[in-house]
C-alpha cells in the first residue's frame, strides 16, 4: 500500500526542536505536519535546564504558563570544586538576572517539556503529527522534498525541516558528512524521588561539581518532587566500535577521588543506563534548497552549558520569523535562517567543547580555574550575556568573548 | 705529602652562596676558611636576578655600592604570552615596590656579583681562599669535621658548611639521598653584545616570554652593555643515561610555534652549551652535628622564579645571623639555622615548580592563566610580598598563598 500525500511544511522529529518548530510555525499560519520514529511522542532523560533564551521562545510559543505548573525556578547555579568541595562560584537568578534577561531560568523534567509542546500541538488545527514513521529516504525536488519511510508511506512537501536529532537521516542526505564525533565521555542520569535525598538537597540551586575529567550536576525538578543528578566522566577505555567502555566500574574508578559529598550523591545515581557524548564540528551549511536541518540534527553540542534544547527553541523561532518576513519564499526564509543560526549556534558549540576543558582541567590548569572562578561576582554576567541575553532582541546584546 | 688544617669555619665550594657565606662569617668575627673545586674562581652563564629579599643580604655585607657599578636596575618585569606576544601583566619595580620592599631588583652578569664577592672575601684578613681543591670525602667527628681532598690535602674544622652546590659531595655523605630530579627541561643561554640586539630591546625590561612547555627570558646586563637571553623547553627526547636530548634541533623545533619576535630572539642565544634543569623535593633535614648545607646543595630548585642564588644569599645572612645570636655554639646555630631556612626554601621550591608548570600551559590552561594574569595589576604584590618582602625583617611579612 503506497500512499503519497502532499503538504506544505514537513517536519521530520518530534522531540523538542520539531514540537516547537510545527508550534511557531503554526502560529505563523503554516500547516504542518510532524512525523517521529517512535511508537509514541516522549523523551529520554530526566532534567532539562531552559536558559532566558529558551524561556523567550516558549513564552512566544504560548506555553510558558503551562510550563509554571511543572518548572522549578532555582535561585542559582552554584560551581563547586569536586574534589575539594570548595565553592567556586555562583550565578545568581535574581533580580539582577531578570533585569538583565527579562525571561526566567528554569529546570524542569524532559517530559514535562514534551507533554507540555505536545498537547500545544495536538489542540492546533494547523498541526498534524503521526508517530511510528521512520524515515528511511530523502530526496530533494528542487522546489519541495520528498521523503520515505521504513513502512512504505511517502511524503512530498513544499519545504522539509529535519529536527531528527544526532544521527540525523536529513543531515546524511544534505551533508554526509559523516558520524558524529564521539568525545569520550559517558553520562548516567536520572531523578530520584525528593525523599530519597538524604541531605538538604538545596531546593533552590543547581549544584555542578567539577573536577579532573568528570562532573556531577544536581537539581530538583518536577515542582520540587523529584532530584535529578547527572554523573559525567571520561572513559579512558574507548574504543570506537565497542560499546565496552565508559562502565559502572569506571564510573566508581573516577569518583573515587572525589568529596564524600560528591561520592554519597552518585551513590543514587542510577546505572541502568548511559549516554556517551557526542558533537560536531560547526559546518558552514545545512540547508539544500527547501531541506534544512533544526537543533541536534544541525549543530550537536555537549550538553556542558545546557544550551541543546535552548538552541533549538532558539531555531524553532527564528525559521519561524524567516518565513514570515519572506512571506512564504522558503528559498530566502531557510538561507536567511541558517545565516543567522549558524554563527551563533557554532559559537555556543565551541563554549561548549571549551567549558567542558575549564571544569574538566586538573593540576594547576584547576588550581588557576579555581582562583579564576573565585573572583568572579555572583551577578556578574559578563560571561553569559551573548547567550542568555540573544532572546530579548533576537540578537546579542553584548559580545562576552 | 699529607697535610692536615685545623680551622674554624670550613665552607666547601667557592660560588655565590660560598663567598657569601665566608663574607656573612667573617663579618661577625669567625675566621673561615673555603675551598673551591675548580683551578679558579669564576661563575659560568650569564645574568643573575637579584631580588629585594637578596639585595638587603648583599648590602649587609657591604657590597651593594660595587654592585651599583655594575648591574642594571629594571624598571619591570613583563611577561608575554610566547605564541602571540600578547602582553599579560608587569611586575612595576617602580616606587610602590621600593616602598614595599625597601631593596631594589637589579640584574647584573653573575661573574660580575661572584668578582666583587671575591674581592671582598680577599680583602678580609679572616678569610683563606683556595682553589683547586676538590672534596672526595667527609667524615663527621661529632664535634667538627674532617676533609680530604683529591691532592690528598686534609682539613679538620669545627663545623662544615657545604656549599657545593647540585651534586654536593656534603649531601651525599649526610644525606646521601640519591641524584637530584631531572625534570627534563633545558636551558639554552648567554649575554650578546648590546649593539647586536637589533631591536629596541628595552633597557628598562625584564621580558618573560611564557608559552607550552618552553619560555624565553631577556634583559640587559653590565651597564647595559650586554644583553642576555635564555631559552628555555622541555625535550620530549628525554632520556636518563644519555645526552643526547635537549638537542638545538629540538629547541628549533620547539620554538617554531613562536612569535616571530620570539623567534628573531631566539637566533641570537648561544647555542654551544646547554643546561639541564634539576631540582629536589624539600627535605627535612639537612644537618649533621657541625656538618650542614647551604644554597643548592641544600634546596636545589629551578630557576623559573629567579631565587636560587637568592636563596643562598638569605642562607648565609641566617647562618651567620644564628652563630651570632648562639654565641658560637654550633649545635644550637645550625639546627636554629635549617629550622628557619628549611620551610622557606621549601615553599621556594615548590613555588618555583608550580610556576613552572603555569607558565608551560597549552590550551585552556594557558587561555585560563592569561585571563588571570591579565587581571593582576602591575603594583599588586599579593604573590610576591612572602619571598621578596622576606629580608627587610628576615620573616615573612605576608603569606601570599
């Protein structure tokens, strides 16, 4: 049974990225039509942080209020030396933050986010989503796409978005520029129940302990209910076509070292499962007439300044305000879209990859870190402003590097 | 024909903490007598940096006026980042340093400091002077000690100081605490003629050019009529029975990532002898009965803060300084003396690899200490004030870490 259907705006991903993306795109007067892999719409993981940038979007997207019901909004991030538990540095949510961002910070659970974008996007007229259809071929037709799936549907659209994520079947087809690139370290996460923390688990602050090739980030979520901890080290034992590496064992291995406080947290953190961590390189292009890419499928990023999902809410808005001011042309709506976005996501990319070598440093290369990060003030946001403060101009507002 | 010398003071070694030494003695009414290995007395390398801590000993001893004659008074000290002559931070030795340490930084020609310390120890009639005279063994006779040298000379004292220097012959029998630790970096150095320097060298600077695993250091000397350079890397070729490692083709390529000022320099340092750099970890000892250690021989370290002679400089005004206050009671003068001397030198030492190892940073740490170091002010002494503000009341007068 083959059926071709035809449709102006086809997203392929219904994670974060394609449910914001068939959301804004919607309320331009786009009809859309979003098709996931799996079974059912969901997401893996636990804890999602949204930075002003993002909670810009969302609050555009209309949502934001529903997200109130779900988010903690921390007081601060707080920097501690893992292995010392020296408290580094602080950056205070304040008002002084507010001032500067206007948008909130806030964590929340991954599928609060989803259920939330997800119900946005079931109660709109102009979206459909269909799940259970993986994508198995792309083909470009100049003025639209065609795509194909593992159980034989086609599609034939004006213009394709392709928020596929990190093994992107989109990004193959326009770039094939290869697989991502594996940087070596191995994260275990999950949220306990509130009262499984044994210790004042800090309520209103998100703890990121830092030390010689690890870190362990902590936070509550889900109004307070729930903790969620995220233990990340570099295995020492990688090999590229092994799964053998990056174990429990090596996890005990490298927090050995670490504060009892560290060490008591990660005993609660749950080993079922892990996720290796992958990036790209920042590439010149993603887009091929009316194919574009969107979020990780565009410019995966580890996740060390919390800023994947925050830059494809970013993306989902800015495509959105491409067509709109091109009325329509996707030719100039998409270029316009990757010339804006691909600078600035390259840029968070590689604060990415560079924050991830300033809390993973040891030696004196810490020791220098620690006397840095100490003299920096709570409310200084010298450092953060070109990113969290992008959302309120839909431009940087200062130039932090 | 075997001779044997009854003495009071005995010091073993001829360089700048030995002619100190007898100098310091000698001016507090103790007759000495010193023995130098080599058939004349003379310094090899070129410059020497005199810091407050160690110009205060030397004007103690009555020889800062000659020195005047001779050194060269920068007004600072810089250091620039090797790779991109980026300009990192001063050390001012203008009138707020002069104010803090009431002694001035001078650099001079270390042949130049170890002539006038000579002329001073012979023009006291309390000292004996003699070359060519090697130590092949000690013995320890409780109260005093005996030498002998490779000519069969025997020499019986009171009390010994060995003064002679990395591979001390007086450590080994006290101690006996195997070879000092190779840290597998070496050193390229010598003065040029002023009128060869091409550039304006900048008589008024001390330039400290720091950059991944080597660094480059230039100042002018003898009234400014020279000017010395040292180069300074770690060979990745290093290996212990040999030596053939440190070779000019390593510093060439070394050296090659460089700034081109760096590298403009570099073709001008003298490439027929190089230096292998050693040092010790602290000990907690270093005295026998009436046998002790002074300079190198006690405390080798590296010479990246410039404090090695200065070090033996502060050795000797305390040595003395402790056979005055002890009335001569040798006992009581050397232990007080290592008691004082050793937690000092020994943060000396470690200091100075710690300095090492923040100078010789890639990557994020050097990206990381540049923001730190462009932080600093260039009157602000909080790292110095503990070694430089040591001598005006022979302690500490400040704990900078």
């Amino acid at each position: 049974m083959k059926q071709i259907h035809r449709i102006p705006f086809l997203i392929i991903g219904g994670g974060i990225g394609g449910l914001a993306t068939a959301l804004a795109l919607s309320k331009k007067g786009y009809p859309v039509h979003l098709v996931e892999r799996a079974h059912e719409f969901g997401e893996i993981g636990a804890g999602i942080q949204i930075a002003p940038n993002a909670s810009k979007v969302l609050d555009d997207l209309g949502v934001l209020d529903e997200i109130n019901k779900y988010a903690v909004y921390p007081r601060r991030l707080i920097l501690v030396d893992a292995l010392s538990d020296e408290h580094l540095t602080t950056l205070d949510f304040g008002e002084n933050f507010l001032r500067a961002y206007t948008y909130p910070y806030l964590v929340m659970h991954r599928n609060d986010l989803l259920t939330i974008l997800l119900n946005a996007c079931r109660q709109s007229d102009a979206i459909t989503l269909e799940a259970n259809r993986e994508v198995v071929a792309v083909d470009d037709l100049g003025d639209g796409a065609r795509i194909t799936c593992a159980d034989g549907t086609t599609y034939e659209c004006e213009a394709l978005i392709g928020a596929d994520g990190l093994r992107s079947v989109v990004r193959k087809y326009i770039l094939d520029d290869g697989e991502p690139v594996c940087v070596e370290f191995v994260a275990y996460r999950g949220a306990i129940p509130m009262e499984e923390v044994i210790e004042s688990a800090g309520l209103d602050t998100i703890r990121y302990w830092i030390g010689p090739d690890l870190h362990l980030i902590q936070y509550p979520l889900r109004r307070g209910e729930l903790y969620n901890q995220v233990a990340v080290f570099k295995s020492y034992h990688y090999c590229a076509d092994s799964d053998d590496w990056g174990t429990e064992n090596e996890l005990e291995e490298h927090f050995a070292r670490t504060h009892v406080s560290v060490r008591k947290a990660l005993a609660r953190v749950k080993r079922d499962r892990r996720w290796a961590l992958y990036d790209r390189p920042p590439t010149d292009n993603w887009t091929r007439h009316h194919i574009t890419l969107l979020g990780d499928s565009a410019h995966p990023m580890l996740q060390y300044i919390a800023q994947g999902a925050c830059q494809a809410l970013e993306d989902a808005a800015c495509l959105a305000d491409m067509l709109e001011g091109y009325e329509g042309d996707v030719d100039k709506a998409f270029l316009a879209y990757q010339e804006i976005r691909i600078p600035r996501t390259a840029r968070v990319q590689r604060t990415a990859r560079l924050f991830g070598d300033i809390i993973h440093c040891d030696g004196v290369g810490a020791l220098m870190r620690n006397v840095l990060l100490s003299q920096r003030a709570a409310d200084d946001y010298a450092y953060t402003d070109w990113f969290y403060g992008y959302s309120t101009e839909r431009k940087e507002i200062s130039d932090g590097h």
